[in-house]
C-alpha cells in the first residue's frame, strides 16, 4: 500500500474518529444547504387553486402539467413531484470542519379526481421531507380512491366504484377474479397488531407474479402526532415501552385479475417455494369470483400483554366465492400497482 493511500485512509478514519467523538460530546450540528431542488409548497398552492371553481382536465393539466399516472376509465389522476435537498454537518474538533451529509428527499403529491360532468369532484394533496433512512410515507384519499406512497405505490378504489367501472368498459368475454386475504384475521390482530402478505401467483402455469395484498405503511414518530394520526385514519403504536409512536396504516385491497371466461389454474405459493395451494375457478363471461388466501399466506404480529407475538399457521387454502368476504371496513380493489395499471388490463 503506497503512501497516498494509506494517508487518505488515515485521514478518513481520523475524521470517523472526530465524527463518533463529536457526536458524544455535542460537538457537531447538521444543517440544510442551499435551497431545495423543487418548491413543493408553490406546488401546493397551484394545486389549491383548483378548489377555488369548478376546473376540467385540461385546467388542471394547465395547473399541474402532465399527471404521473390516469386513467379515463375510472377518472382518476396522479401528480409527483421529487426532489432534494442537501445538508451538510460541520464538526468542531476543535476548529470547524465541513462534512458532506446525506440529502433529505422531498416529494409532493396530488390525488385528482373527476365527476360524471367532466369536472373535479375531489382532490387531496401534501407532501413529505424524509431524512435519511426514513421512509417518506404519504396517505391521500379523495372520493372513492386512496393512494398510498411507501416501499411500494399503490392506488385503490373502492369495490363499489372498481365493479361500476368493470361493467362500462369489460371487454367480452372476459371474467373477472378478485384475489384477497382473511379478513378476520386481519382483525384479530387488532387493536395494536398488524398483518402483511405477499403471495406469489402462477396463472395457467405462465411466470410468477407477486401479489402485494397487504402492506403495513409508517410514518416515523418525527413527522406525526397521535391526534393526526388517528384523524387521518391511521393508527398510533408505540413499539417500545416509553418510546416515542408512530403511525401506522394498515391497507389491505383485493388484487384483480381480468381472464379470459373458462378454466383456469391458479397456483399461489409463499417465499422462495414453488409448492403451494392449487385452485380451479371456472369463470363466465361478465362473472366476478373472489378467491381468498387464507392461513400462512397472512402473517400477523398481535399484541399480547404488552408484547409483539408473530402468528402464521402451517395450514393454507383458497376459498372461491361470489360474494365478498365480510368484513367491518371498505373493502378495496388495487388498481394501480408500483406504478403498473392492474385495470383496465
């Protein structure tokens, strides 16, 4: 090893050194540098404005420029805007000494949607700064659609919205499988409690897909208070004895699948097994079937005495059915997934 190398590697780890000692000694502060690379509260105020009259497509196009994500069919509409901005830390050992440190996130979103009239009949939007290693969680909801921005972007609607849509513009013949969980283990695992489930599909022996149908999302204790949290539909859970909580959501929403009508094979699986529960709907032009996963395809974690308790049984079934599952929430249908439009297909 030369002499230049080991001299930045001694610096480097003299300035770790520094850095580990000053943060001990409250020696260090970490600031904002510069402005940030996108104004998220001007674009607030332009999408404000659209509550101010009645504002079509095109006024809102004009507001708000091109939407990340529409749909005709549901009439619905997504804006994102993303962006940093940089900080910097200064440690004092003992004179000032700038360090780079990691970029705060910012994005900014809009939930737009439009009546029967062609105008805007809803609409929700914020944003959000994340620091690093914080999630940049956002929950809007207007009208019947709710989007969800976390480790994956998701955009429900409710079933009663997704079925009117289906019967304007199903193309025949085709039929329609709704693919969901157990909703009563989705409540016992209530109240401080949460469940995940990500199942893996082969349809007709083609590719593995992954259902998401179920994703706790959070909003770290620094960017929420209890109060928010449980008006914004959330609920707040403390996950140590006298630390601080955060807000947790809960979303879960049935995956559709759009097939042609006749026989089918649906394998669904779990991890990294190729072996699973087979079922065999037989579906009819215009027919809706909702296929639940029930047992190990839910993972839970319940709250017991004050402890977290992960709950997943051995067993695994699918249950066919015409009607929905009963359950004490709205039951919801995802139809943007990541990015991807799920319906129309």
């Amino acid at each position: 090893m030369g002499p230049p190398v080991r001299y930045a590697m001694d610096c480097r780890r003299l300035i770790l050194l520094a850095l580990g000692a000053c943060t001990l000694t409250s020696c260090a502060t970490q600031g904002p540098v510069g402005s940030p690379t996108v104004d998220v509260e001007a674009a607030q105020a332009r999408a404000a404005e659209i509550d101010r009259f009645p504002v079509n497509r095109d006024g809102v196009h004009a507001l708000l420029g091109t939407p990340w994500l529409a749909s005709e069919a549901f009439g619905v509409e997504v804006y994102r805007l993303q962006g940093k901005q940089r900080n910097l830390m200064v440690i004092f050992a003992p004179y000032p000494v700038p360090l780079p440190f990691p970029s705060d996130r910012i994005e900014a979103y809009s939930l737009v949607v439009y009546g029967a009239d062609g105008n805007v009949s809803a609409r929700a939007s914020d944003y959000v700064r994340a620091g690093v290693g914080e999630p940049p969680t956002l929950i809007l909801r207007a009208g019947d659609f709710q989007f969800v921005h976390y480790l994956r972007d998701t955009l429900t609607v409710s079933l009663a919205r997704y079925l009117q849509a289906r019967s304007a513009t199903a193309s025949d013949p085709t039929c329609t499988v709704l693919v969901g969980v157990d909703p009563a283990r989705l409540a016992e695992a209530e109240p401080g409690g949460f469940c995940s489930s990500a199942a893996n599909l082969y349809l007709d022996d083609g590719k593995r897909r992954m259902l998401w149908l179920a994703m706790p999302a959070v909003i770290p204790p620094s960017r929420t208070s209890e109060a928010d949290c449980r008006n914004s539909g959330g609920s707040y859970e403390v996950f140590a004895n006298g630390g601080p909580g955060a807000c947790v959501f809960k979303p879960s929403a049935l995956y559709p699948l759009t097939l042609p009508a006749g026989d089918h094979v649906l394998r669904f699986t779990t991890g990294m097994s190729d072996k699973g529960v087979v079922s065999t709907p037989s579906c009819r032009a215009g027919e809706v079937t909702f296929a639940t996963l029930m047992g190990k395809f839910l993972l839970c974690m319940r709250n017991e005495d004050g402890r977290r308790r992960r709950d997943q049984p051995d067993d695994e079934s699918v249950v066919l059915g015409t009607q929905p599952p009963a359950t004490d929430g709205e039951t919801r249908v995802i139809i943007n997934d990541d990015g991807a439009w799920l319906y129309p297909p």
